[in-house]
C-alpha cells in the first residue's frame, strides 16, 4: 500500500523543497498500520516462518505458486513477493513519518512529533529486525539519489534515540480497547523490546550468517526498567484471557489500530473452514507440536461457545479442534466430503483435506475489538525473560506461575530456556512475534513439521533484488 500524496498534505515550495501538514501526515501514518492485519506481507514473515502455523495447500487451494510454502520450508529467496511487498511498505510509512517530522504548514507540535518519532521507530523496527540493514531517505532528496543505508547497530541506535526523545512528551493513556494513539507505555513496551533484543541485533556475524547473541545484565535491567513504566501506566493481565480481544478489553491493551484501519476479521476468515458461520478462507491452521504445547484447563488452549451470550455459530476461542458444531448444537457437515466436519491436529503442508489441522479463534466475529499492536502481556514476559537472563530466576519463575495461574494453568516446577520460549507461545501465538522470539531463543534453525532446512543465515530476510537493482549502497545479506 502506497501513501496517496494529496495537494492538502503534501505540496512542494517554489524551491522544491518539502512542506506539508503534519497533522494530516500523523494521521495517515497511523492508518497505515492497516498492513499489520494483512494476512501476507509483514504477518506472514513473522508466522508462516515459525513454528506456530502452517499454511497447508488444499488441492488448489491455497498454492498461491508456492507463496506461503516456501515461507514455512525456510526456501524464501530475494524474489519472494512477501519479502519484497513487506519491504517496500516499512520503509514507505519510515519516509511518512520523515514528512511529518518535516512538516511546516504547519509544523508538528511537541506531541505531534514525539507521536511521528514513536512511529518511525515502531516502523523502522521491523526492517532492522528482519533485514538487518535500513535505507533512509530525506524528505527533499529526489529519486535520483541513493538512499543512505544504515547497519543494524546504526539503526537500532537511530531507533533507540527516537523512541528516548518520544517518550517524555507522549501523553499517559490508561489501558483501553480503543489505544490507537501512541503513548508513554507504547514508547516504553518498544524500548523493552529494543533492549531484550539488544544481544541480537548487535551480535556478531559469522560467514554463514548465523549469530551469537549476548545479553548483557545492562541491557536486561533496561527491559526491566521499561517493563515497570508500563505497569506503572496502570497496566496489568486482564482476568479473561479471551477479553483482550473484545470490545470489552480493559486492562492490557497498549496499542491499536485506528477504527477502520485493518480490522481483524481476517484473523478468523483465514482460519475458518467454509462450512463454518462466517465461512472462512480455510487456510491457515496450527502445527500438531505446537498445540501439544498446551495443557487441558489452560483456557488458551481453548473454550468451547455457551449459550450464555457469548456464542457465535457455534465457534469456541483458542483453538478449535474435533467435532465442530452450530449454535443449535447440530454437527457442521463437511460439504466438500459429506462427513462431519473434524479438526484433527495432523496436517500436510501439500495435500492437506478440507478438515485437517486445528485452527486458533483469538479475535472472535461476535464481539471482535481492534487489531492490537501492543499487548501487557508481551511487556510482563519481557520483564520475566530479563530477570531470567539476569540471574533472578526464583522471581522469573513467580511471575511466569502468575501468570498461568490467572490462564489456569498448573505452576511449574523450574524454568529455563525452553520453557520461558514455550511460555510466550502459549501467550502470543498468532499474535505477529514468534519468529523474532525464535531468532532470540536460537531455534529458528530448528528443525520442525515439514520444515527440514537450517539455514543459520536465515534469522534475516534477504534485501529483496528489487532494492539491490535500485540502489547500489545496499548489500545483500550472507548466504543469499
């Protein structure tokens, strides 16, 4: 998605210099976000890549000439369109955010601007994260200069001073479903994550492109110190797991969508099978090792529809796995084989049937809310991984108890690096951050359900041969 350049937005002076209004710039950056609930493009990098969804083809469903496949098998390379797409639309919205900033008819305010820098960061993150190397334009600079380009430790200092220059002149938001606007714990959530990453994006790289992260205890206090501003925001875990992603969320929502903006049905379109009520896409589905991850009781694992209200077609929240029925309690008919409609949790990435593979309802049609950027629950794992990562693994250990106690999952004995990373799964999942945790964790090279390669230089997405064409001052990344 290209930003549309109105004359009431975007003119140029006499000179050719940029002018703009800011205020009409920040709005558009924000609606921009509407990329994130694409089901491809930026999403699919994050999951597809993982090993918390498959994209099965299903006869010709879902072939897409190998689109989603190659993303699941690790065999992308520098022509992928959803690298290129993902490319292409970051780096636009950075260079909005650069015309806001630059802005003077009229100017940004104090506020204007911190909000503009939060969201160049928020943005820029995502092509340091997962290409390693950021371009960078200035807003008077024509097509026929090069973009600078900055290394990862360049850009995560450049993001680092954005998001440290927002924060003190955002304003304090409470928790609400409705956070579309960038704020101190906005501001803080992502200095968290900056830091927790920290080890990664500054690790030294080998030939064969693979990392060896560190993270130091500086770094770890930083998370924790970040962690603790949002708290203090007034944020904290919602009592109802399944209430985060409802119109009636309360207390852990940081960051939204503006209304109108990528709404989250496809979340559930891309999920569903055609027989259900909304029929959906019958596509994406969870990894049979990934849903034994749960235990019977964790309520995100899933719960089925009551009659009390809260019912819609038939459809639970979590995953939804075995018979599925309508609200009148009658068996959903496969009509593509006559038989009942059964999610069972094995599932082929070719040669899939209709049925096969357990879906996940985390936005749900009856009572769906925004789609969410940021979420406490991500902020209060980062601060349990830091104060793992710093040694203080007895209060790490407590505050991951906390936290399946009020999902209603049995405590556990011990807590290490395995657990720590299936804790977040079970919290996140299709929430948009597992291949970044999987890079940070070292098993993104693992092996798992028809995903045989281990490519180490895979932790970063190739520059896409697009961009290498159009400027020189880009170097593709090892092992591409």
């Amino acid at each position: 998605m290209e930003q549309d350049e109105l004359e009431s937005i975007v003119t140029e002076t006499e000179s050719g210099d940029f002018t703009g209004d800011a205020g009409a710039l920040l709005e558009s950056a924000y609606n921009q976000l509407s990329a994130f609930a694409d089901q491809a493009n930026m999403y699919a990098l994050q999951v597809h890549s993982s090993d918390e969804m498959i994209p099965p083809t299903r006869g010709t469903d879902w072939g897409d000439n190998g689109v989603w496949r190659l993303l699941h098998a690790h065999n992308w390379d520098a022509t992928h369109q959803y690298i290129l797409n993902s490319w292409n639309q970051l780096n636009s919205r950075v260079f909005l955010t650069n015309q806001v900033l630059a802005s003077d008819n009229p100017a940004p305010t104090a506020e204007q601007e911190a909000a503009a820098r939060f969201l160049r960061a928020y943005y820029m993150w995502y092509v340091m994260d997962m290409y390693g190397q950021v371009p960078f334009r200035g807003v008077n600079e024509g097509v026929e200069v090069d973009p600078q380009v900055f290394s990862r430790e360049e850009a995560f200092n450049f993001i680092l001073e954005d998001l440290e220059a927002a924060l003190p002149n955002l304003p304090s938001l409470p928790p609400s479903p409705t956070n579309a606007q960038a704020s101190k714990a906005s501001a803080a959530t992502m200095l968290a994550r900056l830091y927790l990453n920290k080890g990664v994006y500054l690790a030294d790289v080998n030939e064969q492109g693979a990392l060896n992260p560190t993270f130091d205890q500086a770094d770890m206090a930083k998370v924790i110190e970040y962690a603790d501003i949002v708290e203090a925001e007034g944020y904290s875990l919602d009592a109802s797991f399944y209430n985060n992603f409802t119109t009636s969320a309360q207390s852990e929502i940081i960051f939204v969508n503006p209304e109108g903006a990528g709404n989250p049905e496809n979340r559930y379109f891309m999920t569903l099978h055609y027989d259900q009520n909304p029929s959906g896409w019958n596509g994406f589905t969870t990894l049979a090792d990934f849903y034994a991850k749960f235990e019977d009781g964790d309520v995100r694992k899933g719960i089925e529809a009551t009659p009390d209200g809260t019912a819609f077609s038939g459809l639970g929240r979590g995953f939804l796995e075995g018979v599925q029925y309508n609200d009148n309690g009658e068996v959903i008919t496969n009509s593509r084989n006559n038989q009942p409609l059964s999610f069972e949790s094995e599932v082929p990435l070719i040669g899939a049937d209709t049925d096969d593979g357990i879906r996940a309802i985390k936005y749900h049609p009856a009572d769906k809310g925004r789609y969410i950027q940021l979420r406490y629950a991500d902020v209060y794992l980062m601060k349990v991984e830091a104060l793992f990562r710093s040694g203080q693994t007895g209060e790490a250990l407590t505050l991951v108890n906390q936290l399946r106690e009020n999902r209603g999952a049995s405590p556990l004995a011990s807590l290490d690096e395995n657990a720590l990373l299936d804790e977040r799964g079970r919290e996140l999942y299709w929430e948009g951050i597992r291949r970044t945790d999987q890079v940070r964790f070292g098993t993104f090279d693992d092996v798992w359900h028809d995903k045989t390669v281990t490519d180490p230089f895979r932790v970063l997405y190739p520059i896409p041969q697009q961009a290498l064409d159009s400027n020189p001052n880009l170097v593709q990344n090892p092992g591409y």
